[in-house]
C-alpha cells in the first residue's frame, strides 16, 4: 500500500507505507555511558523527558507503552546498543597521538582517592529524591566517575582541572562519539529531516587538546560526516552554536573553510570561558567571513540576545544561499537563566524562538538538520529545554510531512504557554520543584542585562554599521535628486528665464516703491521740522 507524502524536500510523490520517519532520535541502550563526572545524572533526566513530553503525542495510539518500545510515522527511536567507534574515527580531525593517548591514560594512573572525597559539586545534589514510582522501578544507581591521579604528560593535551581523566572516561568518549555519528549517518537516509542526539555536542576540544569538559569534538566529525551524504552543489553546512560558552573547538576546526559557516551565541568578557569569540574574528584563508560570532555581555536576557541571532541567523542563510544543504545546531541548556556555569539568563522559549526559526528555513529550503545537545549543568533545565525542543521538532517534521505549513501546532510556545506542566509521571517529577512548569527556571545567578554596554565591542560595531548604512541612504538619495534633477533641466532653463523676467518686473517696482517711499519720508521729515 503507498501514500501520498511531502517529503522534506517539498516535492509531493507516492512513498510507501513502512518509509522511514523523517526523525530520528539516537540516545543508545546504555544512556548512562556518555555521562560525564560534572553532569552524571543528566542523560537520565533527558531520557524521561523525551519520553514522558517530547514523543507520546505522535505515537501511534496503538502502539502503548514507552516511546521507545511504541511505533510512531514521525520519529524513530534509536534505543540499541550503539556501534563501537575507535581510533580511525576520531582521526578525521584529531591528532592521531591524542587520541590513543586517550584510550591509554585510564591504565597510566591509579584513582586519585584525594579528590574523589571532595568531587566537584553539582547542581542539582541538594534536590530531593526521585519520585515514589521509581522506587519501585529500582534502577541502578548512575556510574561512578572517580578522578585519576595526574601524570605530568597530562599537562601536553590539556586534561587538566575541568578536563581531569577520570575512572571510564575512553568509554564516555567512544559512546558520545558514536551518537553523533551514527545521527549524522541516519539523517543522510532518503526522506529524512532531523536526526537528534542529545549526549553530544562537546565543541570545545581541539584537534590535540581537551578544552571545558570536552575531549573529542563530536561536533566536528558529526560536520565531516554528514558532508559526505549532501549533494555537491548543496554541500555547505552552518553551524549555529547556542551554548552560553563559545564554540572555540568548532570555530578552530573550520576558521579556514568556506564550506562550513560557524555562528557562536555566548557570553563574553573578563573570566568568562573560553576568553575567546570576539566580533574581530571572522575566519581566515579561504574562510575569511565563514565565521561570525555574537558576543553578549554577562546576564544577557532575551530581549537582548534574540534580537541578535536571528538577524545574524538570516544574514547567514543569505550568504550561503543555495550552496546550503544542512544546519547542525547545538543546543547549550547552560544559557538558561540559573545555570551556575552558563553567565546568561535566556528564557525556554527565547531558546525555542532561536531553533524555530532554524527549523522553519530548513523546512522552506529542505535541508536536513543535525540536532545535537552541549552544555547544562542544572539536570532539570536540561530536561526541560530538551523535552521543548526535540517536540518542535517532531512537531514541525509532522506538519511537513503532512503537506502543513503550521509547523508548531503541536508544541506549546513556552513564552506565551505559561501553564504547560511538567508530566506528573516522569521517573524525576520531585526534582522540578518547586516550579513544575515547563517554563519554570532556577533563580538568575547573574544580573539581567537587557541592553549591549555602550562601550562594549559589539555596540560601538553595531553604531559603526548603522552609520554606514545611513551614509549610504543619504549618498542614494542625492544621486537619485541629481538624475531627477538632470532629466528636467530644460523645464529649469525655461523657468529660470521666466524667472528673471519676473526679478526683473519686481525690481522695477521694488525701486518705483522706494522713491516713492522716499519722497513720502522727505515730506514727513519736513512736516516734522516745521
């Protein structure tokens, strides 16, 4: 049996029944494998969430059960043990070296018992237990993650403070590799529109060195990947990072490329990681102008911020123009208002407006988009901006699928649905307080900042361009007066004649008037002196 469908490339044709969904949701049958020490729990928390608010609404009715034991026509659930990726993967774009000293350095050291006592503090360790259901579930408890103790060859390839190697650390490696890899290869499939991974997105490391908890950049080879699969005429790739810290690992990997456009939102100023995505830096090489960053103050608020990305977003769109063939976006929850790491202070639905917007000029120009995860370190608001925007998604790909340019009907804006809950039957329900909405945040952990410091970088270049803008409307107005001016000269030349004549007329009478004037004043002054 076949349908009529309208694939992501909005050409209408007849597709069989079992075509795979245009979504693919890739979170592996181990979810605890990728964790990391500092967000341990997170990929927990994640999971529920897609469960429990992102997916039931387009499973099929039929279907029962979990999201990833139901069928659904619009997403698929990739819940199988992931494949093993080694060395030869990872070597795409990092240094051979590197890497095998990465899958060496857990049998070089011992683990560090010192710092395993004072481990590093999180977010959410002071929040109550879970909820009573899973009592009853009695899963296993998360992995343990124990720092090992330093070696001074440690030091070369930057696994020092936030990048200590710790107890499993090769494995969490391979495992969030793997994802991305294997989304990147799954969306290259015919008819798909999205693929998500939301263990990935360590875009920080560089081609030899760690960098902000990152070890390998998935974010890169998930890049290299998927330019295997586009077209040759359609093979670019922007990359719009949404992460409160600047992509500086992604941006080095392609600052001399034209065939990827990086594009940073993040937090910028003194001892903000990583000091680095200033407006001055805007690519090198061949990929000079390839590179665009937008350094907001810290505490910027939504008012400010997405102002901002969405205009440099459609400069981007215009740059690329029809060489475009993907969008992979990463997807940072520490720019959320109360993330102790992030320094800004966005909103959920400032973040759904940004990934809206993306999805709807995927969805007009059908291109495929890489949606992967990045920083967050509040386990709920990682959650929650997850569960948000993995249902845009599904929700977009089922209008487009259906022929609908409504792409959200089936998402609430949480910027003006203020009373979307939080699923009471969520394994962590207990842990969102004491807000249970889907909206609700922690208290800011900065000030809000609602306009760019005048004397900041971004404003004076803002005032620069809005000046040269003016200047160029001014110098078009006076050029288009003298062609104005050029093509009526000889009505001028005619007027002015008739003009002379008239001065002339007046002039005549001007002096009549005044000798007249005169005479009468003569006769006045007379009168007087008599």
């Amino acid at each position: 049996m076949a349908v009529a469908a309208v694939s992501p490339r909005g050409v209408a044709s007849v597709q069989p029944t079992r075509q795979p969904p245009p979504v693919v949701i890739v979170v592996g049958h181990d979810i605890d494998a990728s964790a990391m020490p500092l967000t341990y729990e997170r990929n927990r928390f994640v999971t529920d969430m897609l469960r429990h608010y992102a997916c039931p609404a387009f499973v099929r009715k039929e279907g029962g059960g979990a999201a990833d034991a139901a069928s659904s026509d619009v997403f698929e659930w990739v819940g199988e043990p992931l494949p093993v990726v080694g060395v030869a993967e990872m070597t795409a774009f990092h240094d051979e070296a590197y890497v095998r000293y990465l899958a060496l350095r857990e049998t070089l050291s011992e683990v560090d018992e010192r710092a395993s006592c004072v481990k590093r503090s999180r977010a959410g360790d002071i929040q109550p237990p879970v909820s009573r259901k899973a009592f009853a579930q009695l899963r296993p408890p998360p992995r343990l993650l124990p720092d090992l103790v330093p070696i001074p060859t440690d030091e070369a390839y930057g696994l020092t403070g936030d990048n200590t190697p710790f107890v499993g650390m090769w494995r969490t490696i391979q495992t969030t590799v793997s994802g991305t890899l294997l989304a990147a290869r799954l969306l290259a499939c015919s008819g798909r529109f999205a693929a998500i991974h939301w263990f990935g997105g360590r875009h920080h490391a560089k081609r030899r060195t760690a960098g902000g908890f990152c070890f390998v950049n998935d974010v890169v080879l998930g890049v290299l990947e998927l330019q295997k699969s586009l077209h040759p005429a359609a093979n670019r790739i922007l990359v719009v990072d949404l992460d409160a810290h600047h992509g500086d690992g992604t941006q080095a990997a392609f600052l001399h490329d034209s065939s990827v456009l990086t594009l940073s939102m993040h937090a910028h100023g003194v001892g903000i990681f990583p000091g680095t995505g200033g407006i001055e830096e805007i690519g090198a090489g061949l990929g000079r102008g390839f590179v665009m960053n937008i350094p907001l103050p810290a505490g910027a608020t939504d008012i400010l911020a997405v102002p901002l990305v969405h205009r440099a977003i459609h400069f981007a769109l215009r740059k690329l123009g029809e060489s475009l063939g993907a969008i992979v976006i990463v997807c940072g929850a520490d720019a959320l208002s109360g993330d102790p790491l992030g320094a800004l202070n966005l909103t959920l639905g400032g973040m759904q407006s940004v990934v809206r917007l993306l999805l709807q000029e995927a969805a007009h120009r059908s291109l495929k988009v890489l949606l992967l995860g990045a920083g967050g370190y509040v386990d709920a608001s990682c959650a929650r901006l997850a569960g948000a925007i993995t249902r845009d998604v599904l929700s977009c790909a089922a209008a487009l699928r259906l022929g609908k340019t409504e792409y959200f009907g089936d998402s609430a804006n949480l910027s003006t649905n203020l009373s979307v809950a939080v699923p009471d039957d969520c394994e962590h329900f207990t842990r969102y307080g004491p807000s249970f909405l889907m909206h609700g945040l922690p208290p800011a952990q900065v000030r809000k900042v609602q306009q760019m410091p005048y004397d900041s970088p971004m404003f004076l270049r803002m005032r620069r361009a809005a000046e040269k803008k003016a200047l160029r409307h001014r110098i078009k107005g006076e050029e288009d007066g003298e062609e104005e001016s050029s093509d009526d000269d000889e009505d001028d030349d005619d007027a002015d004649e008739d003009e002379e004549e008239e001065e002339d007329e007046e002039e005549g009478d001007e002096e009549e008037e005044e000798e007249e004037g005169e005479e009468d004043e003569e006769e006045e002054e007379g009168e007087e002196e008599v």
